[in-house]
C-alpha cells in the first residue's frame, strides 16, 4: 500500500482524479481557491493498493491563534476540507473491498500525525459519499444534516409534478410578469454578479465567512467550461443571479442571491426551474441544491425541498490523528474561557479546541 502527502503542484492530483468520480470541490483549482480565501496550505492524501485508490484533499491550518505566547514555537495543526462537498473519494474496487476502506482510514490517521496534525473535519460529498456509512466501520461518519438535489434522470413532466405548488405559483407568475432566465458568459456578468451576492448577505446578515473578496470572484474564471451563470432579467435589469458548477454529471449550486427591491416576486424560484432543465439537457444526472445553514432544516432548506424530493444524508468525518495534541489544545482553549475541558469535550464542536463559545 503507497501513501503519499501531495501539494498543488504534483501532477498525482489530477492524475488521480481522473480515475474517479469526482466534483468541483475536489480539483486542484478549487483547493487553491480557498486556500487563497483561508490563508491554509492546499494538500491531498492519497493511498493507492492496485486497483484500490483513497483520495482526500484537505486545507491545513496552523493552531497557533489559540496557543499562548510561551507555545508559538511548537508547530501543530489541523485539516479542514475546502468549503462545499470535497468528501473523500475512493474507486469502485476500493468501495468493494471489505475492510480496506477502515484500513485507508487508519493510514490517513498515520499520515497526518506525521505533520503534527492533531485534528481533522471532512465534509462528505452527499452523493458521491451516501454508502459511507455502509463501507466503512460503524461511528466513523455522523450524520450532520441533509442535502436536496433533483433528479435530473425524471422526465420534465416528472419534475414539474415534484415541485412544491407554492413553487409553481411562483415560477408561472414570474413568466407571467416578463420575469426570463438565462445562461451568460461569467466574465461579463461577474461585477453584476457580485452587486447582487453581497446585497443579498447584507440582507440576511450572514457571517463573514460567507462574505468573498474580489479577487476571489475573478479567480472563478479558471474554472473553465466549469462553471456556469444563470441570471434572471426583468425589462433589461438582473434581478437574480447564481453560480454553478458542472462536474462529472452533477452540478452543484454555489453562490447566489436576489436583488431587495424583486424579492417579493421570488425570481430565485425561476432561477432553478431554469437550471434544472438546462442541466437535464446536457446530460447531467444531479442538480444539488444543498441544504440550510450549517446542516439544519432551516427557511433556506425548506426553499430548497420545495424543487424536489430527493433528499441525501450529509455526512462528516471527525477525525483525532494525535490525542495527546488534540487534548493539549483543548485545554489551552479551556483555560482562555475559563471553563473545564471537559465541558468543550462534551460539546457537538469539533475540533473541540476550536468552540467559540
């Protein structure tokens, strides 16, 4: 069995992938992207045994924001996968064999604790990670919420009939009112793109982790045949807007947002009518919408459920490579809120270590 740690810039990466079904999340491309926005190290454990292939990529993060002073000198970290579904990728034959999935599992584990890394949290891929719970040992994987995606293999009359009524209401006013959707070059509608993306964080007040810098939007770009914008219009205005990406047949909704003075005519609803359609014609077989924030059933997940009922387990992985790192963190975290350990080991966060509270 070879185990390798590999950068961006060792050829193995793609190489890999194109062995296996993947996503977006999981190119090269993307782990630059957000390493870029997290200030992280990009990298990918791969474990290769004949035919049997485990890949994972994943961003490390230096520790030392929560250590005093007196520890700087003492390099520890943790892994955390890109934002979105990196998950972890293993081939057909690898999925297949029974135990080898636990046995890739243990020599991810081994290879991480060699780079002083305590800890690490993967966010599966909803679809192409729903058998993980099967394959590998019992408790490896929790079940952190739910994802919604349509199935792109319906008919057309099949997917008008999933849609909730309300949506459907919506989506043939919409028509009625002049409202149009369409495919445009992301080049030319980025700037557009952004007014609206940040409008509409403002709206919701959300955290600033879902806030994107500018040079984040251009390096979007790269992305190639990749990535996709679809614009709703109304009398020559762009009311809403939203980013996809389209990989390996499934594509995945990324940013998007409404302009505040067209929300009340719900132009989003024609937005991913639109798209599920267009997807469906190019051959794709998932449109996955996602779930709320942070994995709950929230007015965000409940919009989403209303385009389909095809649902998918959101799994993550919770992974302690060294415990005695691992319990040192969590005692220096701690001592700064002033509580026992025990009270941060006890709480759903992890890494524990890293409670905000």
């Amino acid at each position: 069995m070879n185990v390798q740690i590999i950068d961006l810039q060792n050829t193995l990466w793609l190489k890999t992938l194109e062995k296996l079904r993947h996503d977006v999340y999981d190119l090269p491309e993307y782990a630059a992207l957000e390493s870029s926005r997290t200030n992280t190290t990009p990298e990918a454990v791969v474990i290769v045994d004949g035919d049997k292939i485990f890949f994972v990529p994943y961003l490390l993060r230096r520790c030392d924001d929560i250590l005093p002073p007196e520890s700087k000198s003492e390099a520890i970290f943790d892994a955390v996968s890109p934002y979105g579904y990196p998950g972890v990728l293993l081939s057909e034959t690898a999925a297949n064999t029974p135990g080898f999935p636990d046995l890739a599992m243990n020599e991810l584990t081994g290879a991480l604790k060699s780079k002083s890394v305590c800890s690490a949290f993967f966010r599966l891929h909803p679809i192409l990670n729903c058998k993980f719970n099967e394959i590998f040992h019992p408790g490896t994987f929790t079940v952190s919420g739910e994802t919604v995606s349509v199935n792109l293999k319906l008919s057309e009359a099949e997917l008008w009939a999933h849609t909730r009524r309300g949506h459907q209401s919506t989506i043939n006013k919409c028509k009625r009112l002049g409202f149009t959707a369409r495919m445009v070059p992301w080049e030319q509608y980025m700037n557009e793109f952004k007014k609206i993306y940040e409008e509409t964080m403002n709206r919701v007040e959300s955290s600033q982790s879902y806030y994107y810098k500018s040079d984040y939007f251009a390096q979007l770009f790269n992305f190639g045949e990749a990535i996709h914008l679809c614009i709703v219009e109304w009398e020559e205005q762009v009311v809403a807007a939203c980013v996809f990406f389209e990989c390996c047949g499934i594509v995945q909704a990324h940013l998007g947002g409404t302009k505040t003075k067209f929300l009340h005519d719900s132009p989003f609803n024609l937005l991913l009518d639109y798209v599920r359609y267009w997807a469906k014609e190019r051959g794709n077989e998932f449109l996955h919408l996602g779930g709320g924030v942070g994995g709950s059933k929230d007015r965000l997940y409940t919009f989403k459920a209303g385009f389909s009922r095809q649902r998918h387990n959101f799994l993550t992985g919770r992974l302690i490579a060294d415990q005695e790192k691992y319990n040192y963190l969590v005692g220096v975290r701690a001592k700064f809120l002033n509580i026992h350990p025990e009270e941060l080991l006890k709480s759903n966060f992890f890494p524990a270590y890293r409670s905000p509270n």
